[in-house]
C-alpha cells in the first residue's frame, strides 16, 4: 500500500489519499471517521479556554490523468465536517478543500505548469491568511499560481511566474483587517548544470486591502492604510540528486512601498526594508519513508491593528514506514513575528508560534486503517489576552477504493 496522508494542522480537517493510492491508478475515493478531544477550541488565553469532545467526518476524491507524459492533470476534493458536543453555539463546523494542476511540457525546451488551491475553513494552519487565532465562519483563502519555463540559448533558461491570493473571512473584525487580494509577478534567469540551477530573479507583488473601516474604541483603522507594493531581488540555487532528493534556496532583500501611509500617519510607515528567505528540501531516504523541512524570512499580513509583520519560520515533517502495514509522522512548525506599525501598543512586539504534531497509522488491510494522532499548539504573544495553549488527540478509521 502506497499511501498519501496529508495532516493540515492541529484540530484541522485531515484529509486521507488526496494522491492515488497506487501507480497508474487514475482515480481514488477515501473517507475517514474520528473521534477527538480538544482542550482549547477557541485558541483562548488558559482562564477562558474551553473544551469539548468531540466527530469528525472527512470523504474525499482525487483523480490523476497522464502521470508521467508531457500533459498531467490531477484534482483532489475534501470534505470535513467536525462536531463539538460541548460547544454551546453552533457546534458543527465545515470545511471545503479543493486542488487543481496543470503540468503541460510543450518540447524539451518549453514547460507550463499550472495549478489552484481553494479553501473555506475556520483554522489558521489551513487558511494561513496572517492570524494564528482560530476564526469562525466560512472564511475563504484560493490561491492561484502559473509559471512558464523556456530554454532561451544553450544553458540559460528563462521562466516567468505569476500568482494571485484571495483572502475573504466572515467575522466582522478579521474582514476588516484581513480581506484582501494578493497579485504577484517574478521573472527569472536560471544557469542549468544538470543536476544544479543557479539563479537570479526579480518579484513585484501589489497587495490590496479592500476590508474597509474597524470602528473601535479610539481608533477608525482604515484597512486600505496597509495597501502596499513590494519589489524582491534574489539570488539562488535549486540541486536535483535524484528523483529522492530535491533542495533548493534563495536569498535576497525585500522592498515594501505602503503608498496610502498617509491615511493613518504614525501608525503605518511609508516603507520598510528587510531580507527575504526561502529554503526547502524533500528527501526520500527510504522506501515509503521521506523528510520535507524548510525556512522563510518573509513580510506577511496580520490580524493586528498595525502594517504588517516579519516572520522568520522554520519547519519540518517526517514520513517513517514503521513496518508493512505501520507508518509514523512527525511535523513541527515555529515561527517568530515582529510587528511592524500600530503606534507604541504594539510596533516592535513579538509572537511566537509552535506547532507539533505526531501520527501512528496501521494498515488493518490494503485500503482500511486505523490512526492515533495527537497535535500540540502554543501562541506566546507580547500583545496582552492572546497567548494560548492548545492539545488535540483524535483516534480514528479510514478506507479508500
């Protein structure tokens, strides 16, 4: 059995078997039952935090068309519905996973690739819009990506990406601060050596606030102050071994422009300049077992009454085949963010976040399985009442066909 188990976070929908189950197959149908217990399912500070036992229910489909050829296409869906026995209002929650992509090769010398990802859900590690606070609703995150890779003469390759992200949440207060459209372009020209490229590349990204005003006590905070432009230089390396081991990186600086600084001046800057960094790798060192880790110094949104943060973040997940039939996961995530504008209450404050998490699955048969997983997630925040701590274990089962 060669299966995907693909963990989204701590109390998130996981879903099982978003890729077929076995090579050539074209198309899969998974579903998975599981209880849980969640001692903080509001990522409340620990006086106001409140728990509840708890169903989940997750069908899903994915089908694959053309592995291996010069066109491939691959869509998968996720359905999740959890239930919250001791949640006093609105016990059931939602969520909606959709993937699509594209990879078409034109000749040797030309690649199109292609691809969507749309989510309505209620738990930052799968939204990952700017907030670490689970957010009720059905908030929406679709992120579209494109890129065009040409041979232009000998060794030199040129590729010209593009990408957009839709963010839009429910809640009043996280509409208002978080709603936004994301538009990005990069061109790059890459030296190939065969196994190692070697890069360089230029990014304009163009962010638009469109959340409009949050009346509260003694400020209007003007959501379209944070509209911004950012321009990145970079430098970087991408190293294939083997079909087993990919890692690549890139280095660079970061440029923002807030052009409508002057809609709240002093509490937006009118630009900020920072590094940028981006590394990951994937390593298949074993049959059935493989390492994905990576790093980021990044500027992103955030739900505070402020510009915007740094967040440098490290993480990693570990897939282990135990046995034939057993098979263990490990993820961690943790990131450090400084807040960047909002006058003296909060610019220069810190959040930490960590995410763990660990999975034991056994095989009862070629397409049943049992798992036990636990997730850990800790907030510890210089901004007073949001600093929490949150436990989720979950026993379940599961079959695809």
């Amino acid at each position: 059995m060669n299966r995907k188990i693909v963990t989204l976070g701590v109390a998130a929908f996981s879903v099982v078997g978003l890729q077929a189950a076995d090579a050539g197959k074209v198309w899969e149908v998974t579903a998975s039952l599981r209880g849980f217990y969640d001692d903080n399912y509001t990522t409340s500070p620990e006086a106001l935090a409140e728990e509840s036992w708890g169903i989940e229910v997750s069908p899903g489909f994915n089908l694959t068309i053309g592995e291996g050829t010069d066109l491939e296409f691959s869509a998968g869906y996720a359905f999740g519905m959890r239930y919250y026995e001791d949640r006093e209002s609105d016990n059931v929650d939602y969520g909606h996973e959709l993937g699509i992509s594209l990879n078409k090769a034109f000749s040797n010398t030309s690649l199109l690739q292609l691809s969507d990802s749309f989510v309505i859900a209620q738990e930052p590690e799968i939204l990952n819009g700017g907030t670490p606070l689970r957010t009720e609703g059905d908030n929406l995150r679709n992120t579209i990506s494109a890129s065009y890779r040409q041979v232009l003469a000998g060794n030199i390759l040129g590729e010209l990406g593009y990408g957009n992200s839709i963010f839009d949440y429910e809640e009043a207060y996280h509409s208002a601060l978080l709603d936004r459209s994301h538009n990005q372009v990069n061109l790059d020209v890459i030296y190939d050596m065969e196994q190692t490229e070697y890069f360089v590349g230029y990014k304009f990204a163009s962010t638009d606030f469109d959340g409009g005003e949050l009346k509260v006590p003694g400020l209007d905070f003007k959501s379209d102050a944070r509209d911004n432009d950012s321009h990145y230089g970079y430098v970087g390396v991408r190293h294939q071994l083997n079909k087993e081991f990919v890692a690549s990186a890139q280095v660079g600086a970061q440029f923002v422009d807030y052009y409508n600084f002057d809609l709240m001046p002093g509490l937006i800057p009118e630009d900020e300049t920072s590094p940028y960094v981006s590394a990951a790798m994937e390593w298949g060192y074993a049959e059935g077992s493989q390492l994905v880790a990576g790093l980021s110094l990044v500027r992103g949104a955030t739900d505070l009454q402020a510009a915007d943060q740094e967040i440098s973040a490290v993480y990693a997940q570990l897939l282990h085949k135990v046995t034939a039939r057993v098979h263990g996961t490990l993820t961690a995530r943790y990131q450090d963010a400084e807040i960047s504008g909002g006058g003296v209450q909060v610019d220069g404050k810190e959040e930490s976040l960590l995410l763990l998490g660990a999975s034991l699955t056994y095989a009862i048969a070629d397409n049943i399985w049992t798992e036990l997983a636990y997730n850990y997630d800790e907030l510890d925040s210089d901004i007073p009442h949001r600093s929490f701590e949150r436990n989720y274990v979950s026993i379940g089962i599961g079959t695809s066909y």
